[in-house]
C-alpha cells in the first residue's frame, strides 16, 4: 500500500494525537458489513494502483506491464498459498494467449490445435518484482519483433487486446443484473478453447476464495484498473460452462462480394441469407477478389457455432479451400 506522507513526531504525544484528529473522517463512515469492508479494501487498492500507474506513465513505456493483487482467504498478510499463485499464473497465461489467438487478425486461426508459436511469443508475461499490497505482482509483456510494414496490427497489439479483452469480460461480470448474459456476449466470439480457459481462470478465484485486482499498461492503453471478486469469478465461471460450443466444415456456394486484406477476410453471399464475413489469410485476399469479385466461388469452411442456454448464438466462419463455382447467365 502507499505510504502515509507528512508522518508527526512520534515521540510527541500531543502531535500525534492532533495529526489522528485531522484525518479522522479521511477514511469516510465505517464499514458495517464484510461486503463493505472488501469493497472500502479494493476501492483502496484501485487508488495505489492508479497512483503508481500515474507515475510509471511518465516516462516511455518499453514493455506492457499488467499488475494484479490478490486478496481474501488465501492470502494471509503479505503471503499466499503456493498452489492458488501457481494455479492463476498458469491459467492467467493460457487465457490471455487463447484469447489472443482468438482476436488475431494477422493469421486465420482454428479452434482446435496448440496456440501458434508465434501468438505465444507475443503474448507471454514474464514475472516481474512483487509490491506491496495483500499480495501483488508486475508481470511484464516479451518484446516480439514489430509488423511496420502493416502498422496498428499485428503481433505487438494482440497482447493489449487480449487483456482488454480479459478485463472486458471481468468487468461484465461485476454488474448488477445481467451479467451472465453480458459475459457470454463477450466471450462467445471466442470459440470453445479461449471460453475453457476463461472458465479456468474464473475457477482459480472462485474456489479458492481469492479476489484479484488488474492494473495495464501498454502503448495502446495508459492505464486500465478492473477488480474481479471471488463471488463475482463464480457468476463468470458458472456463466462460462453453460456454453455450448460446435464446429464442422462446411461447403457454402455463394457470390464473393467484397473483402480486406488488412483485416483479413472475404464478404461471401449466398444465394440465400445475409453476407458471411470469412476470416483468410491475409497474404492470398487481394488474389481471392482479383481472381473471383462478384463471380459465384464454392468455399470449404470451418463453422464455429457457440450457444447459451438463453439461445444467444455466435457464429464465426474459417476459410478453408475457395475456388471458382459453376456460372449462370
């Protein structure tokens, strides 16, 4: 925690009694739950993390950095149970590279298979020192080589992305009314490995009693401040495992009617229905719209389908195989 400033004379008696005095009402009226109690803690912790993400924002930022302090039943004083560290650090990483290789833009990415080597490399946290709090760490992003011939994408944006995108679906998890469907909005889109692996991390809090609050920091984003409770971890985890997750290929005949090499994908329509969005590879688009604009192609495509129990579905399309169709005049 921060330090207390202008500390009296401890010695004196009467200036120490004067300097309590006049920071009585500082902390505001007492807490008179345990419920307000933890926020009155995480409201405090939020504030140091702000304060030292304000001073670390002054100078220029050489690697993303993401804080995180935990709190509650398994973090006794200033120390924390092995096995509940061990565990978030791992499911910590695994959710944030398969979100990562979720949201990549660069190279179309299936739901099954390990992570890419190359999403991995830029998405890794590297342990840094631990800071004061119930216990806190700073874990740091790996430099990976910078895309500048492609700029504002790439490998050195999809680890601020995938944090976001982390801290998005914490944040919905907070709310009031609504958040199970809030979550699963957030995190359908994902498909069924990162949704596992956000259901882990969830799992790591929610059972073991730990709550966890997020301070990031990355050219992209200055500073970022989420909290996650283990109570509300439990809302998100249990909202997570009711999703249903399914894919297969499919062969879909239709008109190529648009498509972006800098996003990466082809507009495809079909003879009925709305225009499908198919993510491809970026380096074969401008040959996909030179070769077949606005002429009828076949297109073998994994269909990644997620549900909720309430019916909300998500679906995502791969491109597998494109080639021309049969023409009609």
């Amino acid at each position: 925690m921060s330090t207390p400033k202008a500390w009296p004379d401890v010695t004196d008696k009467d200036a120490l009694r004067a300097w309590m005095e006049a920071r009585r009402d500082d902390a505001g009226p007492p807490s008179v739950t345990m419920a307000e109690l933890r926020e009155r803690q995480l409201n405090k912790l939020s504030s140091d993390f702000l304060g030292e993400a304000e001073e670390g924002s002054r100078g220029t930022f050489q690697r993303p950095v993401l804080r995180f302090a935990l709190d509650g039943g398994p973090v006794p004083g200033h120390k924390i149970e092995a096995g509940v560290l061990g565990g978030w650090l791992t499911a910590l990483q695994a959710a944030v590279s398969s979100v990562a290789n979720a949201l990549d833009d660069v190279r179309p990415t299936r739901d099954s298979g390990p992570v890419p080597k190359a999403i991995q490399t830029a998405t890794k946290l590297l342990a840094g020192p631990v800071f004061a709090s119930s216990y806190g760490m700073v874990l740091e992003g790996a430099e990976v080589p910078v895309q500048a011939e492609i700029p504002g994408i790439g490998d050195e944006q999809l680890l601020d992305l995938a944090v976001n995108r982390i801290l998005d679906i914490a944040e919905q998890a907070n709310l009031s009314s609504g958040a199970a469907d809030a979550v699963l909005d957030a995190a359908l889109p994902l498909g069924r490995r990162a949704i596992s692996h956000l259901s882990d991390l969830s799992e790591v809090l929610a059972s073991s009693g730990a709550n966890a609050t997020f301070t990031w920091q990355s050219k992209e984003t200055s500073s970022r401040v989420a909290r996650l409770s283990s109570i509300n971890a439990d809302r998100c985890r249990k909202a997570l495992r009711s999703a249903h997750v399914e894919d297969n290929v499919e062969r879909i005949s239709g008109i190529l009617v648009g498509g972006s090499k800098i996003r990466g994908f082809i507009e495809l329509e079909p003879a009925a229905g709305n225009v499908m969005i198919v993510r491809a590879p970026k380096d074969e688009v401008t040959h996909f719209l030179a070769s077949y604009a606005e002429r009828r192609v076949v297109a073998d495509v994994h269909v990644l389908t997620a549900r909720s129990p309430g019916g909300r579905e998500h679906r995502s399309y791969l491109l597998l195989g494109l080639e021309l169709g049969e023409q009609f005049s």
